[in-house]
C-alpha cells in the first residue's frame, strides 16, 4: 500500500485561474480509508496550448481532504505519465500544458488522502488541443409518442452549433410536478431514445441536452405531455364462438371481445362462415356488426358450419379467430333452455370473484327462472355447484376459493321443464388479487353531491368505464349522472333515497380486468345523506353553546363561542321570542376574530326569567343556540346574581377576606383566625363571645391583615358563638363561628391528633389502693374519645378498674390488684383518623415488684398517699 506520508514532496504549488495555491505535507492528516476514484472527468476547456480538465470528488470519501493527481497518455501509446508528479491538486480542476500539436490524448484522475492513492478514473474520450471549443446550442423540437404501456420513444432535432459532440442526454418529468429525472447516464449518440420503466397512465414531459467535451447545452423546448400507454394497434382476435339458437335454416351465434383492443375502441366485427369440409370461406356481413350476438340466415339445413370472426378498430381488422367447432344445422326443440352465454369475470380476488354471463337466447317451454353455477379447479374431472338453489340474478360472487388457484366455471339455466343444456367452459381462472388493486370510495363532494369514485391508471384511448348496480348497466340519467375525466370516474346521485341501497360495481375495458365493488347499505346512506345534508344547508360549528356566568357585580353575561366567523357574519339575540339590541340594559357585542358573542345584563332580576337564544348567519351556513332559564334554574342564576352584587357591596369597605376558621396550635390551644382586607387606621376590630366583648391583651395590627385569637386548653366552657367585627364609616362586616356541636367535637378530635402524638409511655404508679397506670400528655380532657384495654380487652370503670385524668395526665386503678390483672395494658386514643396507642406489659418481675410495693404501702399504719 503506497504510504503518501513518504511520497509527498513538504510543500507543493499549482495552479488556479492567476492563483498559485500551496499544500503542505501537514494538509495531508486526515482519518478513513483509501478514497475512490473521481468521477465525470471532463476537458472544461480547450485551446491550442492547455486543456482544463474537471472532475467531480468520489461519493462518499469521508472526513479526510483530498488530493489528485492527473494522468495523460497519447492516444494508441498505452504509456501514462503524471503530469503533477510533484504537485498535489486540491482542487477539482487543473490545466494541462505542454501538450505536443496534432496529438490526441486521453487524461484520468486519481484520488489521494493519507492513507493512499485510489483507483484511476475512467478515461476521458480522446482530446486534442485547438482552438476553443464551445459548448453545443440546445437540441431543437422534442416529439415523444407512444410505444408500450411503460415505454415512450422520444425523437429530437439536432443541434444548430455541434462541434464535438459527444451525444445526448435525455430527462423526463411527471406533468405538473417540475421533478426533472435523467432518463440515460451516458450519453446516447442518435437523436432517438426509448425511455423505458415508465408508469402506465401517468403522463411525463421530456427535454434534451446534448454534450460535448467542453460541456453541456442548454435544455431543449419541453415537448407536449404524453401518456404511458401502448401504440395503436389492430385488435387481437375474438373468442369462444358459441352456438346460442337454431331453427334449421339460420343459426345465432356469440363471441368474446378480443383480449386486447389494440389502444381504440372495437368499431365492430366481420364474420365468415363455411360448409364443414368447404375450403372457400364466405362473408356473412359486408360492413361489421356492433354487437356480440348475430343470427347467420340462409343455411342448409342438416349441413355442418364452422363459422371465424375478425375485430375492426383505426387501425385496421385484426387477425380472424380461430374456426369454430363444427355446428350441426338443426332445429332446437328441447323444452329445457339453450345456453347461457358471454361468461365473465370481475373483481377478482385473494379469495373469491364475480362472475357474470347473459341469458340463454333459446328459452325452451317457458321463461328462464334461474341459474346454477359450477366449477372446477383447472385439469379436475368433477364439477362443483357453487349454488345450492337456482339465483335469479345473471351475476353470482363465488366465494371460499384458494387463493393461487386456477378454476373453471360454467353456468347451466333453469326452467318448468328442468336444467337446460351447459354453458361452454369459461377460460381458465387465477384467483388472486392485481397488484394495487384499487376499491370504489363513497363520498360527498364540495356541493353536497353523493358520488362513488373510481381511479384506474392502467387506462388506454379504447377504456371506458361502466357503472352497475346490481351488475346492470346504469342507463336511468334521472336519478345517476357519470362524471369521467381521463382515468377518473364517478357516479353521482342525483336525488337520493332509500331505494337507492345496493350493491354498485364499475369495471374498466380494455384493461386486464380492472374492476370493484361497493354495497352501499342503508346505515352508509344516511351518513352520506347527513354529510350532503351539511354541505348544502351548512351549519356554523360552536366550540361553546350558549352559556352563562356572573361578574363580581352581580351582573350576569350570557355568550356563546362559534368555529369561525366571518367578517360578513351577523346575529341576533332573543329572550323569550323577541330580539333585543345593544343597549345600557342590554350590552351585546361580537368578537369576529375569536368567533365569541356576548350580552351582558347588568341587573339581573325576576322580570328576566325565560328562555335565550342566538341565532347566526354567516354566507350559507347558520347555527341556533338556546338557554332555558324557568323555575330551579333561573331561581339558582337570580340567588347567585344576588349574592355576588351582595359581595361585591360588603367589600367596598372593611371586609373580612377569609371568615373565621380555626386550628389546633402545637401547645394543644386553639386557635381562632380570620383575614381582613380594605382596612384603614381609623377601622375598628373587636372580638366577642356571645354578643360580649372578648378582651385581649393585644389588639391585632390590621395593616398585616390577619387576625388571630388564642383559647388555651379548650372546655365545654370555651363553647360559645365568637364574632369578629370590622367598623368605619364606609361600612362594616362580621365574621361568626360557633364553638358547639360537631366544631367542638372537631376541636376535641384535633387536640386529641396533639395529644396522641405528645403521649409518654405508660408509667407505674403504686398506692395503698392498688397499682395506677398513667399516661402523661400536653393537655386531656373528659371530652377526648380514650380507651384502656386489658389484654386485647376493652376496660369499663368500675370499683376494681377505676379510669380518670386531670389536665396532663390519663390514669387507670386496679384496685386490690390480683393474679387475674397480670397482662398487657393498651392506652388507646382516637384522633378522628388515628388511633394512638401506648402499652405496658405488667406480668412477671414487672407485676411482682408493683404488687409487693402496694402490699408494703397497705401494711402501713398511717402510709403515705402517693398521687
């Protein structure tokens, strides 16, 4: 591997444009691999003593800067020299002098980083150097024309000026979308290319540029849109003639549409006919007949006949059929009915298709009531009915086939007098679905239409499309109108109903089967009569209904909130049936910009009881939204609208910005407290209890605007009803809270969360009654909810078990204590979500000890009373 490290000179000059550009050895550092080779290397530049030669970098070459070395040969030599051995090149272009006169050469790059020398690049066409060649003018009128359904062949004139041209390159572009995409890499040397890998149906624009070694033309005048699809032809042959009649002296006879049309339409077709055994054919019609069914007169009866049919389009008459079987003429007289015919397939899928065919032209005795189809897979011996009762319809969806599967079908009519005679066997079967296979879609359009749509790109000039319900031709232009506009179609209802439910298909000639199938029901139906409904007599969305709220006032503001308005969008507001307008009663005002309408109604009072409305127009669309305000629910409106007028009155002067309320501080007090607002210097607050002043050591700073009052170890003697008033000349306000009832047991359960928490554990206590159990606490009271267990066992008072407290302190005395009062004791105390407990185990050398001091303390004259 060549290590440039150790081949580059230190420093290194060359030329670009009048700059001389100096590389260093230290330019050549970089990290990667070896690089590829350049690419497009081209002479941008050509005189009688230099020519300039171009590249493009490889793709990718990673982080590392890039050098190149260039290389030339005399053509016919096969000796190469470096024309900078010395001299790196950073840039993608270099000029190459000292060129012997009248010799042609040939030039290639090489790509350099740290790491090593790349492979060469590919050589250039041979040069030589002369006087300046400029580039080629631009490639006259483009023509592309038809060839293949995914080939288009593009001619074009040659250049004016097309000295050293070395070819053409051709773009092409989708109609519309200005993406320009090359069409060839290299360029081509005839003024004539096929672009192949087209789309069928899509239409593409094309435009040329031609080269030569000094560079690239102008692009070419576009040429006319065209659309992928196959050159014009004759058509191909029909197929499947069947005999259909005979009544002994004329025969009627049917066939299948050729396979392929040859891109026109199918003007009609010709028939022969001849004698079994005849070599001479004979012409049975001089110009062609349109349709599929003929009946041929004039024959011998008994004779045999082989009939042939050709198709005709612009282009021509097609090959003829092959001859068909021989018919024997003779006249029908079965009772059962003749064959059905023109066996058809549609809507081919994974699992199942459609199948349709036409009606037997010999009934027999009496008219054709039904149908049985069977079917076989391709190469069994057994036909299979699909259908286990005749149908009525000419059309049956065979379902449950295997998908990949080749099958064969026939049909087999039915009358009074029995099944008639089979259909011919149906050309063979793939059950699998097309590649993109498209669905009908059910929509509404822009005017409210009901339509079903159907896109086909595989289209040619001889398609059209053919809508069905119930696999018969639409004809009725009264209630369906067929709108087609190059491979898209749509069936349109013009008037529609409940009748028009059904199963609605549409296929697609002269294509290799392109068909579907849509059953519209009932409940689809009406979600398309309810859009279309929408659409035509549209309607202004809300993202509010109308609504209410209350200002701090007491005034009550009524508003609604649409979509969207217009600037031209105008509305009106009724209360109870008759409009009313902007006024100083009623201030009604419409926000377009955010869709909001309001009124607002600065005194609400019983006279405005009733039901509101607002009704909007804007351009064809409309929307209605009411509220009914009657009975309840105007007297909760009127109630509220009061209450905040009365609210809004009391805070124009002192007022109480949170009413009185209360907590249980950590000392176990309670405390009373209150925030007032709007207060001055000269405002009055007072406390009382039960309409009596409440002194306090300290009066509260009503700048800070909070007011406290402490009660310290609350007692049924604390209940009360506590007021705090607010007093100036502006008005006054009083905030109430009574101390009784649920707030005192509230208060209780609180200081008892305080005491619960603060519980010492139980303690021991001998007196010449017994042994006392105590529990030590920041505040008790008779009120709290406490219980003492033994052993799991809720204890009652009693002269054994007495249970008390003073203010710090819960106590239990076993009085006479004995061997049945060893155990555990629980202290329990109820907080309103907690239980807090405390628990002593008095049994063992715990029990002995308490109960020899209480035997000493008894057995004392006079002993000491221990509380």
């Amino acid at each position: 591997m060549l290590n440039l490290a150790s081949t580059f000179l230190s420093a290194a000059v060359h030329l670009e444009g009048d700059k001389e550009i100096v590389i260093y050895q230290d330019d050549l550092e970089g990290e990667g691999q070896i690089p590829g080779p350049p690419i497009n290397v081209h002479a941008s530049e050509i005189s009688k003593t230099y020519i300039v030669l171009s590249w493009d970098p490889p793709a990718p070459h990673g982080k590392e800067p890039l050098m190149y070395f260039i290389e030339k040969s005399i053509v016919g030599s096969g000796n190469w020299q470096r024309v900078n051995a010395q001299m790196a090149v950073r840039s993608p272009r270099y000029a190459v002098f000292d060129l012997a006169e009248g010799k042609s050469y040939v030039f290639r790059v090489l790509s350099a980083n740290k790491h090593g020398l790349s492979d060469p690049s590919e050589v250039t066409p041979p040069i030589q150097a002369q006087d300046t060649i400029v580039v080629p003018s631009a490639p006259g009128r483009v023509l592309a024309s038809r060839n293949t359904k995914t080939s288009v062949v593009v001619q074009w004139d040659r250049p004016k000026r097309e000295e050293g041209l070395l070819g053409y390159y051709v773009d092409c572009c989708i109609a519309g979308t200005n993406n320009w995409e090359p069409c060839n890499h290299k360029p081509i040397d005839y003024n004539r290319f096929v672009v192949h890998g087209l789309t069928t149906g899509e239409q593409y624009i094309f435009r040329v540029k031609a080269v030569n070694a000094v560079g690239m033309s102008e692009n070419s005048q576009e040429s006319d849109i065209i659309k992928v699809q196959a050159a014009l032809t004759v058509p191909s042959h029909p197929y499947g003639i069947t005999l259909l009649s005979c009544d002994g002296c004329s025969m009627t006879l049917g066939w299948k549409v050729p396979k392929f049309s040859g891109g026109s339409p199918i003007l009609g077709y010709y028939i022969d006919k001849r004698e079994a055994h005849h070599q001479n054919w004979h012409e049975v019609n001089s110009s062609p007949v349109k349709e599929r069914i003929l009946t041929v007169e004039g024959l011998t009866e008994g004779s045999l006949y082989e009939f042939k049919i050709a198709a005709v389009n612009l282009a021509g008459i097609g090959q003829p059929s092959d001859p068909s079987e021989h018919f024997k003429c003779e006249a029908w007289t079965m009772p059962e009915p003749g064959p059905a015919y023109d066996l058809t397939f549609c809507e081919v899928r994974d699992s199942s298709l459609v199948m349709l065919w036409k009606a037997p032209v010999y009934s027999g005795s009496s008219p054709v009531s039904g149908y049985f189809v069977d079917q076989k897979e391709l190469g069994a011996e057994e036909w299979i009915t699909v259908n286990e009762k005749a149908t009525a319809n000419r059309y049956l969806k065979v379902c449950d086939l295997q998908q990949g599967k080749t099958y064969v079908f026939r049909v087999r009519a039915v009358n009074t007098s029995g099944v008639g005679k089979p259909s011919d066997t149906s050309e063979p079967v793939l059950v699998e679905a097309r590649p993109g296979t498209k669905e009908i879609s059910a929509g509404v359009d822009e005017g409210g239409n009901i339509y079903l749509s159907f896109d086909c790109q595989e289209m040619t000039d001889a398609s059209h499309f053919t809508w069905c319900k119930s696999y018969e031709e639409i004809a009725d232009s009264e209630k369906f109108n067929i709108d087609t506009v190059g491979d898209h179609s749509k069936l349109y209802f013009k008037n529609p109903d409940k009748k028009d439910v059904g199963t609605y298909s549409v296929s697609v000639s002269d294509t290799d089967g392109v068909s579907s199938s849509l059953v519209l029901d009932e409940k689809e139906l009406e979600r398309l009569m309810a859009l279309s409904n929408e659409i035509k007599n549209p309607t202004i969305p809300l993202k509010s209904e109308l609504a209410y709220e209350l200002f701090d006032k007491g005034q009550v503001r009524f508003w609604l909130q649409a979509e969207h308005l217009s600037p031209d969008a105008s509305y009106r507001f009724i209360i109870n049936d008759r409009e009313v307008s902007d006024s100083e009663k009623h201030r009604i005002k419409c926000d377009k910009s955010t869709g909001i309408i309001e009124m607002v109604m600065d005194k609400f009072t019983t006279d405005n009881e009733g039901t509101y409305t607002v009704q909007i127009h804007d351009g064809k669309a409309k929307s209605q939204s009411s509220l009914v305000l009657i009975g309840d629910a105007f007297k909760a409106v009127l109630e509220e609208a009061e209450l905040q007028r009365k609210e809004f009155l009391r805070k124009q002067g002192p007022h109480f910005a949170e009413y009185l309320h209360w907590d249980v501080t950590e000392e176990c007090d309670v405390r009373l407290m209150c925030k007032v607002a709007n207060t001055k210097k000269d405002t009055v607050f007072k406390w009382l209890k039960d309409d009596v002043l409440y002194e306090t050591e300290k009066q509260p700073d009503l700048e800070k605007g909070f007011c406290e009052l402490l009660i310290p170890k609350l007692s049924k003697k604390d209940q009360g009803e506590y007021k705090a008033t607010l007093k100036d000349e502006r008005g006054q306000d009083v905030s109430i809270l009574e101390i009784a009832g649920k707030v005192y047991d509230d208060m209780i359960l609180a200081m008892s969360r305080v005491c619960g928490a603060s519980a010492s554990p139980l303690k021991i206590l001998c007196t010449p009654d017994g042994i006392r159990l105590q529990c030590f606490m920041k505040y008790f009271a008779e009120e709290m909810k406490v219980n003492w267990c033994h052993k799991d066992a809720k204890i009652a008072s009693s002269d054994h078990m007495r249970i008390g407290g003073s203010k710090e302190m819960a106590w239990l005395q076993i009085c006479e204590p004995a061997e049945k009062d060893k155990g555990k004791y629980t202290f329990q105390i109820f907080d309103g979500k907690d239980t807090h407990q405390r628990t002593l185990d008095l049994s063992g050398q715990v029990f002995d000890a308490a109960f020899a001091e209480f035997q000493q303390l008894k057995s004392w004259q006079g002993g000491w009373w221990f509380t």
